[in-house]
C-alpha cells in the first residue's frame, strides 16, 4: 500500500553567482514515499508554478545514478542520507512523516553557484583535459586479447572507472579537495598498459590543474570515500601520491 508524508523542505536560493543567497521555506503535503527525491523537487515546482513563483534550479539528466548531474546536498551528505546512490536514486521512503529536509548545492570554491542548487562544475572537466586521456596512436582497434592484462589489474581499473565525477567527494571534504576524483582518473589509465606510457606525466599535469582551480589539498580524513555514490576507494589517493612522487624524482 502507497503511503504519503508531509515534509517541509529549507531550501537554498539563490539568483546568480554573485548575488547572496538565503534558505527559503516550503510545505509539501501528501507526498508518495515511492517517488524519488528528484519527483519530490518536480512536486514542488509544480506547487510553486501554480503559485506563480519562481520555480527552484536544480541539475540533472539521467536520473539513473551514471551522469553525476544531480548533485544536491540533502541533510548534510552529498546525495543524501542513503549510502551508495545518487540523488536520482534517492527515494523519499528515507524520510519520515513531518521531517524539515534540508537541500543545498555542492559547497566548494571550485563549483560556483549558478542559481539556486545548480552548481557549475566544468572544474572536472578541466582537470580531464589537462590529462585524463590516452594521447598514443593505436592505429585501427585492436583485438580484445591482443594485450594481456592481468584480471586483478582490469577489475581495479574498471572500480576506478566507475567514477562518475559527480563532485560529492570535494563537496564532502573539509578542505574541498578533488583528489578522490583525479585519483579515480589516474589509477583507470595507470593501471592498464595503454596507460602507463604517460602515467607519470599524467599525474602531474592532473595534480597541476587540480590546484590551479582553487581545490584544496587532501588530509586523509575519509569523508570522500564516505560519501562517494560509486564506492570509491581512497586507496587510489595513495597511487596518485606514487605516481606524482615518482614524476618528480624523474625530474
């Protein structure tokens, strides 16, 4: 049987980057603990449409946990309350009847605010283009078995590949850190050996781009990996370390 809740939602709006922002107020009544967190914000809009006000930004796509998009911060956790899901594949099921939820955007200097929860977070994209590719020429695609690849090694790089760069380990860091996500990036490439000729390069160019966005540095404490939608483990972090250490012996 479909049951409801009643919830009161304290949510952050805000009219652009450089405009001050303040939590706003709403009720929501009747709401099915089988619709998702995102259906929930779709209700709400609705509610503030008829009312003719303006409807809240928020970002997202695929609304099936593989884009990263929908990056509200609900509660205090980056996703939410749920381990292990996005936003998208939170369910209000996790709420209790009369709860006051509280919903921000991803709070790190290197994610700007563009209204309300909407967050520009094209500081990944960067730190991608500074070196989370593959540049050699491999001519035509080559066959599956042509290079061996030991099983432990692939299924470590495929756990690193998982990462969706959604940004919830650097909102979730006391020091707004990205070193979860350049960590994920690099340990996909340098653990394959099609990665391992630029892997040392890689690391640096990577690591430059991370702390020219205005990141901050990783002090080990664990939130990342804590909040992480895709499980990833911090145990990448200490492959990044080796592969900058041994860059910059090289130097």
């Amino acid at each position: 049987m479909e049951k409801s809740i009643n919830v009161t939602l304290k949510i952050w709006r805000q009219a652009g980057p450089k405009i001050k922002g303040c939590f706003e107020t709403y009720k929501l009544d009747n709401v099915s603990t089988d619709s998702s967190f995102l259906e929930m914000m779709d209700i709400l809009n609705e509610q503030l449409i008829k009312e003719r006000k303006e409807p809240v930004v928020f970002d997202h796509d695929c609304r099936e946990g593989i884009c990263g998009m929908c990056s509200l911060y609900i509660n205090g956790h980056p996703h939410g309350p749920d381990g292990e899901v996005t936003t998208c594949q939170l369910h209000m099921r996790n709420f209790k009847d009369g709860e006051t939820i509280t919903v921000e955007p991803w709070r790190s200097a290197a994610f700007p605010v563009i209204k309300d929860l909407m967050v520009d977070r094209g500081a990944y994209d960067k730190i991608i283009q500074a070196g989370g590719f593959v540049s050699v020429n491999t001519g035509g695609t080559p066959d599956a078995n042509a290079i061996p690849i030991p099983k432990l090694d692939a299924d470590e790089a495929m756990d690193a590949a998982s990462c969706i760069g959604c940004g919830a380990c650097a909102a979730a860091c006391k020091n707004g850190s990205a070193m979860l996500f350049v960590a994920a990036k690099v340990s996909q490439l340098a653990l394959l050996p099609q990665g391992r000729l630029e892997a040392a390069h890689r690391a640096k160019l990577m690591v430059a781009k991370m702390d020219e966005l205005g990141f901050g540095n990783c002090t080990n404490t664990g939130a990342c990996e804590a909040e992480c939608p895709k499980n990833i483990s911090i145990s990448h972090i200490a492959r990044l370390n080796r592969e900058f250490l041994s860059a910059k012996f090289k130097d």
